[in-house]
C-alpha cells in the first residue's frame, strides 16, 4: 500500500502515517534521526509496514521529539548529486 502525499507541504501527522521504508526512500537523511535515537529500524524488514507512529510506541521513544527530528530532515533538500563524467586524456 502506497501513500499519496504531497512531499513539498509533508508535516507531522503525514511523517507519523507513512511506512518507514517510504520516508528513508524519499529522504536518506531521515536514517540519521532514527539511529541517534537508538532505533534499528534504518535496514529493518517489517520498516515497509511500520510507521514513525508505530517505531516511537516500540521503542518508548517520544513521539513528539522523533517526528520533529524526522520532519526537520524535509527542510534541508541537498542538491542532487552531479554525475562524475569520465575525461579524456590527451596522449602525446
């Protein structure tokens, strides 16, 4: 099951209702908040079902800090990386 949401106005309520796995996809930065909270679920089968909601519950983490944790990760957009093209060599 796939959730629809609009990624460019994502808050609070949205991060907590999608999978983990979704989230981590669309931001990679998002591994960092979990792993400083001591949650494994960065790598973790069942994170295709399990939501933020359902991780904080599990772990007894603060629902509150980990969602503002993980929403900050939305703010800060990197740039797409550039692709390293291969240069040719001028042979004397």
């Amino acid at each position: 099951m796939r959730c629809e949401v609009d990624m460019k106005r994502i808050d609070k309520n949205e991060i907590s209702e999608l999978p983990i796995r979704e989230l981590l996809m669309r931001w990679p930065d998002m591994a960092r908040a979990f792993l400083k909270l001591r949650m494994s679920c960065v790598g973790c089968p069942v994170s295709r079902f399990e939501t933020a909601k359902d991780a904080a519950r599990n772990y007894g983490r603060d629902l509150d800090v980990l969602l503002e944790r993980l929403e900050q990760c939305t703010r800060h957009r990197r740039k797409p990386a550039v692709p390293r093209t291969k240069t040719a060599t001028a042979r004397n």
